[in-house]
C-alpha cells in the first residue's frame, strides 16, 4: 500500500519517494517490517494462546525433554502469515501476478495448515486433518498454480537475453539501470515468449524444456507439454509443503532452514527479475519476477522475527498452520522463477527428512512380510529424530548416544547454508 501511494503520488516530487522504485529498498524494507511486526506481536498472541490454552499435545515417544514441551502454545504459524502479510501488503506491488500468486499460496496452505491444528487441539484429535483432506487441498493449490502458469499472459520468460545489450552512459545510469530494469509491462509481445523452460545446472544453456518428455508433436505436443508442466508443478508444491511439514519437529529447525531458503530463492529472484543480471549470468529472464525478492524478504523477515521465540526452548511452536505455508510459499516461488529442478539440493534438509520417512516405512512394511516383523532403517524418523533416540534396534546406529536437541538444529542449520552456497554457485557450473 505504501508503495501503490508513492506511485500515485510521484508526479508530486516528494524527497524520498524515488526510493519506492528500487528493488532493494523495497526488500529491505519488507523484511524489516515483517521481522519487527512478529517480534512486538508475538507475546501478545502467545499470552493469548495461552488464555486460550492452546497448547500442544506430545506424545510421549521417549526423547531427551519432550515431555517438557507439553502445553507450548502451538498455531504460531498464525504469527508468520501476519508477519508475511504485513510487509507484503504495504511494500510489494499487489498488482504483480507473482505476488496475487504468493499471498493466494500463504493463504490457501495457512487455511489447510490452520484447519489440521485446529481439528487437533479444539477437537483433542491427534491426527488432525486426514492425509487424503490435506492432499486434496495441496494439489488443488498446484493446479491453480499450474493453470495460471499455463494460460496467463503476465507469466512470461524473455529468451536471448545474453545477445541483449543495455546502453548506459556512466556508472550512475548502470545503478539506475540495474535497479529498474525489471518491470514486465515495458516489454511488448515479440520480446518475451510463454515457455515450459525451467533452470537446470551442468548444461551449457542452464535451460531443460518440459517439451522433451513429450511423446507428441505439433498441436498435439503442445498440449502434452502443458501438461507435463502443470503435473510437475503439483508435484513440487506438494512434496514442499509436506517436506517442511515433516522438518517441523524441533525447536527453530523448520523456521531456520527456510529463512535460508527463502534467502536464496530471493537472491535468485532478483537476479532473474534483472535483464542486466540475468544477462550478465546467462539465467533466464522473467519481466517482473523481481516483486518476488521482495515477498521472500518479508518471508524471512517473518521467519527471523518467529526465531525470536522458537529458538530453543521454544515458547511457541508453528504448527501445522505454519509449517504447510511455508513449504507452498518455499515450492511456489520456486516454480514462478523457474528454479524447482534446484529444489532438490536447495532444500536438501526437507528432501532428506521426507526420504528418510518414505525409505523407514517401505523398510518396515518389507521386513514385517517376509519375516513376520518389522525392522527400521533408522532408530526413529523423520531423520531428526534418529539423532536423538538411543536404544532401538535399527540397521543405523550412528551416533550411540542421543545429541542435544539445539546442537542438532545448530548442524542442520550449517548444512542447510552448505546446500544454499552450492545452490547459487551452480549458476556458474554449466
């Protein structure tokens, strides 16, 4: 809103409003007002959970002070969709498709995230929502997202850009360059082109085109690959949300590892908003995908601020209510900048938490029929958890002792910035 005034009010020549004009302000702004809305509103809404008794219910599955946790308020994901929303509502462009796109994401996973705890605690149900429900409502979100992909014409990608040249005539007329060159509305029809291209590393373009996973040529290829693209997009949005979801089990492991992927897909974001930058990198060019940066600011301003009190001990927890927005905010500003393929080593704590899940299951169905009973993989999962049980038979048993909670979520938090420098270092890998 704040940014839609100063638009409006531009032709006045107030000190100062240029600024709205600039990427990077607009990112920092964001963060900060996201970062300090969670931080003075949150003892607010935990005494209120508190009143509410809104608390979570462990079961007790013989970790080292898990009982302790017993009655901490739960549904703070509330908290992160407020905090997401009050930066992005006052800074970014709300006229920006990628942006209606990200806040319909916030809103539509806070609602299936929001109705599970709700089930949860109001309902004294310890499952909450059915899988099949939250499936349902995670893939219904990816087709919107995929149709929208398919059929809009403000979603575009602009090829070639590397043979593009920006004439500038001194270094201040590059920074102005470099900050506004990112508005699709300048480019016409013949400069920019709908596209099942996605960023890929290890080839020379840095280019996969869903297109050659068509069995059809013609019209009839063309269909197909939509098609392709949109299931893929369904995939992604799902796998994310339900891979955080799975992470969220330790005091600030879920808000830690993705405020360091939500730096990455920001940095990603700019860079492929940018014709200079993009050019500069040989990256694909994606006429207003910029605003992008500056939702992901606010989401790890959001974060950031929730750390505050998630950090161990915690004094809140996120929830369902927050962990499932996350993963589809994480999942669909991946897709809209045409990194998903990236997701995989990016986000390699959710992929390997979800995996492990997925290996200790099969593992066990396996074992329980061909020899009467089950045996596990790892002492308990998803994999966090491993490190913290002592005790159970299973085929892993590194480490023998259990690791404090905080020293885990400290490891996965330095692997995670592992993953995301190598991330953006594949920009140059091709």
């Amino acid at each position: 809103m704040i940014y839609h005034l100063f638009k409006a009010l531009e032709h006045l020549d107030i000190p100062g409003a240029g600024l709205m004009n600039y990427l990077s302000f607009r990112a920092m702004l964001a963060s900060v007002i996201s970062m300090l809305f969670v931080f003075f509103s949150g003892k607010k809404i935990i005494a209120l959970l508190q009143r509410k008794q809104i608390g979570e219910e462990i079961r007790d599955l013989g970790l080292e002070g898990q009982m302790q946790k017993k009655g901490t308020p739960t549904m703070g994901g509330v908290l992160i969709i407020l905090g997401i929303l009050s930066g992005v509502l006052l800074v970014c462009d709300l006229s920006n498709i990628y942006v209606q796109l990200l806040l319909l994401t916030t809103l539509w996973c806070g609602a299936i995230g929001f109705a599970d705890d709700y089930i949860k605690v109001f309902k004294h149900n310890k499952e909450g929502m059915s899988e099949r429900g939250k499936l349902i409502g995670q893939i219904a979100l990816g087709f919107i997202i995929g149709l929208t992909v398919c059929f809009s014409n403000k979603i575009v990608v602009r090829e070639d850009v590397a043979g593009d040249s920006v004439v500038v005539s001194s270094s201040s007329d590059l920074n102005v360059h470099s900050e506004k060159l990112v508005d699709g509305s300048n480019w016409t029809s013949e400069d920019v082109v709908k596209s099942t291209k996605t960023t890929i590393p290890f080839v020379k373009s840095h280019e996969l085109d869903y297109k050659i996973f068509s069995p059809f040529r013609g019209k009839w290829g063309w269909y197909c690959k939509w098609a392709i693209y949109v299931l893929m997009i369904v995939i992604v949005i799902t796998a994310c949300s339900n891979g955080t979801n799975l992470t969220d089990g330790m005091d600030g492991l879920a808000a830690g590892t993705s405020a360091i992927v939500g730096v990455v897909i920001g940095i990603l974001a700019w860079l492929g908003g940018n014709i200079l930058n993009s050019g500069y990198l040989n990256i694909m060019f994606i006429p207003g995908s910029g605003e992008i940066a500056i939702f992901m600011s606010a989401f790890v301003g959001a974060l950031i601020g929730f750390l505050w009190y998630n950090s161990y001990p915690a004094q809140i927890f996120m929830g369902d209510t927050g962990s499932l927005t996350i993963g589809g905010i994480i999942g669909v500003s991946a897709i809209l900048i045409r990194k998903e393929l990236l997701l995989p080593l990016l986000c390699g704590i959710f992929f390997v938490e979800s995996l492990s899940v997925l290996m200790q299951r099969s593992y066990f169905k396996y074992t329980r029929k061909k020899y009467g009973e089950g045996r596990r993989i790892w002492k308990m999962t998803p994999l966090h958890h491993h490190y913290q049980k002592e005790g159970i038979p299973a085929l892993i048993q590194t480490p023998v002792h259990a690791i404090p909670e905080a020293k885990i979520v400290s490891r996965f938090w330095i692997i995670g910035i592992i993953l995301a420098v190598s991330t953006l270092a594949l920009l140059k890998i091709r």
